[in-house]
C-alpha cells in the first residue's frame, strides 16, 4: 500500500481519522486512529475505489461529512464530491 496524500480529521467525540488516497490514487482509504492518534488502528472504509481520487478533503454538514476530492481525467483535473457518508 502507497499512501500518496492524506488528511488528519477529528470528529466530534475526539475521535480521530486519517483518510488517504492508496492504490496510485485509485482509492481512498479512512483509518480510525488510536487514541494517541498516532497510529491507525482499523480500516473503515474503502471509498471512491478505482477512481483515480487524490487530496481528499472532508467538510461537515449537520449530520454527514461530505468528502471531496481531485479527480484526474483524460482532458483535466476536476475537484467533485466524493461520497457523503453518515458521521462515522
């Protein structure tokens, strides 16, 4: 596993995540992390898979988070939602 690019989030309860675009940027991955958030503790999610994401990026609205994220295409980059997923 390859992790190109990634982003540290804390949710609401002090739990904290690191999401990373893996597989050459085909594929984010959301890890929980220990409560020291020094090290991923569980895989929890496998989103966005083959899709050439990279630079995910997480915005909070009422009770989902909403991830965006580059995708590089044939004529450009383009910067488009992602998923939105419940609050975790």
């Amino acid at each position: 596993m390859t992790l190109e690019t990634n982003l540290f989030f804390i949710d609401d309860d002090g739990t904290a995540y690191l999401l990373s675009a893996t597989n050459m940027n085909r594929d984010i991955n959301i890890y929980k992390l220990d409560t020291s958030w020094t090290k991923p503790v569980l895989l929890v999610n496998t989103i966005c898979k083959g899709l050439h994401r990279e630079t995910p990026a997480i915005i909070k609205k009422k009770t989902e988070n909403i991830i965006s994220s580059v995708q590089r295409l044939p004529d450009g980059i383009r910067v488009k939602p992602c998923i939105h997923l419940p609050l975790i």
